[in-house]
C-alpha cells in the first residue's frame, strides 16, 4: 500500500491531471494544498469557498477515485479553507490564461486563439474526419454553413485544436473579425467576478459584439443555473444576429446531465460532429507530423510500437513522444526501438497483454453466465449491473484506458458511470470475500491465457 503522506496526493494529481483538460487542471487543481491524511480521510486546504464549491459538485468523484486507486482502500476527501498564514497566501477567485484584468475585450489573434493549431498540423483519419470537413466548412463560411457547430469527443482528441484552427482560418481570411475562444470555466469565472462587482452590463459587452464565439468544454456549465441562463441570452443574442457560435463538449448534447434542455435543444439545432478515438494508422500519422514539428525523423517500428501501446488519447500519444525526444537529446542517444521501450516502460498500458476491454468483458460475462451484449447494455437488473461494475473495476485498474473510452465501449455510458462503478468496487472488494475471490478467478482466467480466447470465441 502506498504510503499514506503528501506524496500519495502529488501521485493522484499526477494521474487527474491525465484526466482533465490543462486548463481544468491548473485552474482548479494547482491552487490545492495538502493538509493531512489518516486511513480514511484526506483533507485539502483551498482557498475559497468558490474553490471549495466547484470542486465537490464537479470533481470530487474523480478525486476519490484516483485516490483509491494506489491505496486499495476508501479514503474519503474533504476540503477545509486556508487561513492567511505566510504559508497559503490568500488567491482571489481563479484568473484563468488569457484572462485579463480590464474590462474591454480585444479581439486580436493573440489573445483567445492559440497560433500554434492550424489545419495544416491536424492529421485527419477516419475518426475524425467528418468534424474536420465541418470545421473547415465553417472556417470558410462562418455564420452561413452551420450555426451553432457543436464538437463532441473524448479527452486529448483534438477538440481544441480543430477549434483554434477554425479561429485561425478565419481571422487569416479576414484579420477584423471579431473572435473570442474560452472555455466554459472561463465563461463562469467571468460570471461571478462579474456578479460580485455589479458590473453584468460590461460583462454581456464583451459578448454581444463578438462575430464568432468559441466555447470550449461546454459540459462544464452543468449544474451551474445562473451560468446557464446567462450563457442562454448570449447563445440568443449572437445566434439572433447571425453571429457564429462553435462549441465543444466531452459528451452529446442530449447526453449533457443537469444541463437544462432549452440549451441542449439549441446545441442540437445546428451541425452536431464526433470525434472517435484515432486507429492505428491514424495515430502512427500523428506520431509522425508531431515528430517532424520538432525536426525529428522516427523509425517506422518506433512509431508503430508506441501506437500500438498507448491506448488512451492523441493528448498522452504526444506527450510520450516527447519524452522519447527529450530522453535521446539528453543522452545523446539515437531514436531507435530499444531506447524507446526503455524510455516507456511504466507507460505502456499492461504487461500482460491479454488484458483489455474485449477479454475482461468476455471473461466476466462467461463467469457469470450472461452475455457481453448484456454488460454493454442498459438493463440495471443486479444480476446484469454487479458483473458491469466488475468489468469496468477491471477495465480501470488494469488497463490505461481513459474514463470516457471506458465508458464508450460499454454502450456509450458516461465517465461519471465509470468512476462510481469502480469507486464501489474498491471500497467493497476488501470488505466483501466473495466479490474479492470473484475478481480474483476473473483475473487469473485473463492471465492464464489458456483459456481466454476460448471465452472470448463463445462471446463473440
């Protein structure tokens, strides 16, 4: 078991910050301080209540999650506020980047839209192809194509990026359009200090002029009523004067719990476009334009090794090609296979290989005596939801996958689903001795491998 001190909470927001877009992460999850921690209990210091709020409706579940996870045990999370010691100086409500402090807007480049995400560095395959040709629709003709452009997709896809190069296409054909790219913590943050210096008449001046409205991660304006009723009269007032409205989101709008449905239905009037996690060849065609972006050629069994192992998003892929590259620069070492295994080895996803998504599914279902087309379905009987929890336990513990991929395999269940099923999981299998001994001859079927392939044939 991991040691239970402040290093065990630098090892969950290692693993959240995989998670969570960057944005998220440093505007709700950097301004943490560790408190203290028992055997049950983990108390972080934050520092106001606007903090406090938002992390319990929005990530508590995760945090949980991440938690359990390296102590096999069930730890729960509270927050306290700080004080105004020396040690925690006091922190206004979050600024996120790009936030600035006056209240006029400029509409340059610069300022919402990142230069780096271009068309031209998108690499396009089948799980993203149809969005790219509506972004480039919209790029060429915005306010005529689609209104509102809706983008939805997994964590790390490339939702941002088709977003920027939208914005970028757009002010390069005509450098006076007025663009603001944010993202929907962003929007809220706005809100509130907005609110709390009675200024709502600023606030909507920074909107309504706007000729394109970017709106990133909109999922996080769940449950937020005030933002969404705001956000509700800016979506009118632009869409009512034909300004264009893009937006993204991590589910479909319909799919957007605790969002109110007069939004989800406006979200659904225009062009609705997924991203599907990238195949093989698409993510070796990745690995290949992000090595070139920084003047490097890799071998060909390097990029197809480490697509054929990283499993979860475009986001992690990168990432971990950096390292490659950096490791190399460092050691004055050549690219090859070796030093890539060497450099990846505590990122590849398992070391048993009969490990992922079809085997543990297969192998639960023949364990219990029911179908695989059952565990992805919607029945909720407990004979059908007990062995879907188990599968999604195993899925998270023992593959890299991410919580939305998860979720989809499963019948296109939301990540939410994923967390308290492995969250319940945890807490109980120390608990309960025959739901461990369960999992435990579940776990060995898989890595026998004698076997597996055999269950996996019947279930098909």
């Amino acid at each position: 078991m991991t040691t239970l001190d402040d290093n065990l909470w630098e090892k969950c927001r290692t693993k959240i910050r995989n998670e969570i877009s960057e944005e998220s992460y440093n505007t709700w999850f950097q301004p943490i301080n560790f408190d203290s921690i028992t055997e049950t209990k983990l108390i972080l210091s934050v520092p106001n209540t606007f903090y406090k709020d938002c992390l319990e409706q929005n990530y508590l579940d995760i945090i949980n999650s991440s938690l359990n996870s390296f102590t096999q045990s069930s730890i729960q999370t509270y927050f306290r506020l700080e004080n105004n010691s020396s040690n925690h100086p006091k922190q206004e409500t979050p600024k996120l980047k790009n936030e600035k402090e006056e209240h006029s807007i400029s509409f340059t480049a610069c300022s919402t839209i990142n230069p780096k995400y271009n068309f031209e560095n998108f690499v396009v395959g089948s799980s993203n192809q149809f969005a790219h040709a509506a972004a480039r629709s919209v790029a060429d003709n915005p306010k005529v194509t689609y209104n509102p452009l809706f983008v939805y997709g997994g964590v790390g896809l490339g939702k941002t990026h088709l977003l920027h190069a939208m914005g970028n296409a757009i002010l390069k054909t005509n450098p006076q359009t007025k663009v603001r790219y944010l993202s929907a913590e962003s929007f809220t943050v706005d809100l509130i200090e907005s609110l709390k210096q009675d200024d709502m008449r600023n606030f909507r001046s920074r909107y309504r002029p706007l000729d394109v409205l970017f709106v990133d991660d909109i999922q996080f304006l769940a449950g937020k009523e005030r933002t969404q009723e705001e956000f509700f009269y800016t979506f009118n007032a632009l869409h009512q004067m034909h300004k264009q409205v893009i937006l993204s989101s991590d589910s479909y709008p319909k799919d957007l719990s605790r969002v109110e449905e007069r939004l989800r239905s406006r979200f659904e009037a225009g062009l609705v476009a997924d991203i599907e996690p990238p195949d093989l060849e698409t993510k070796i065609a990745i690995i290949y334009k992000k090595a070139e972006a920084h003047d490097k050629q890799i071998p060909a069994n390097v990029a197809t090794f480490i697509a054929s192992n990283i499993k979860t998003n475009v986001r992690e892929l990168e990432g971990l090609l950096l390292r490659v590259i950096a490791y190399a620069s460092f050691t004055r070492r050549i690219i090859d296979l070796k030093l890539t295994k060497e450099v990846l080895a505590e990122f590849i996803c398992d070391v048993n290989k009969n490990f992922n998504i079809a085997t543990i599914m297969a192998a639960v279902a023949h364990h219990f005596e029911i179908k695989v087309s059952d565990i992805k379905s919607k029945k909720r009987t407990r004979n059908i939801s007990v062995p879907r929890q188990i599968a999604m336990y195993l899925c998270r513990t023992k593959t890299k996958l991410s919580l939305p991929e998860i979720g989809r395999q499963f019948g296109g269940k939301d990540h939410t689903t994923v967390i308290f099923a492995n969250k319940k999981i945890s807490k109980n299998i120390n608990k309960n001795n025959d739901l461990k001994k369960v999992i435990n001859i579940i776990v060995s079927d898989i890595e026998s491998g004698k076997t597996i392939k055999n269950i996996v044939k019947k279930n098909e």
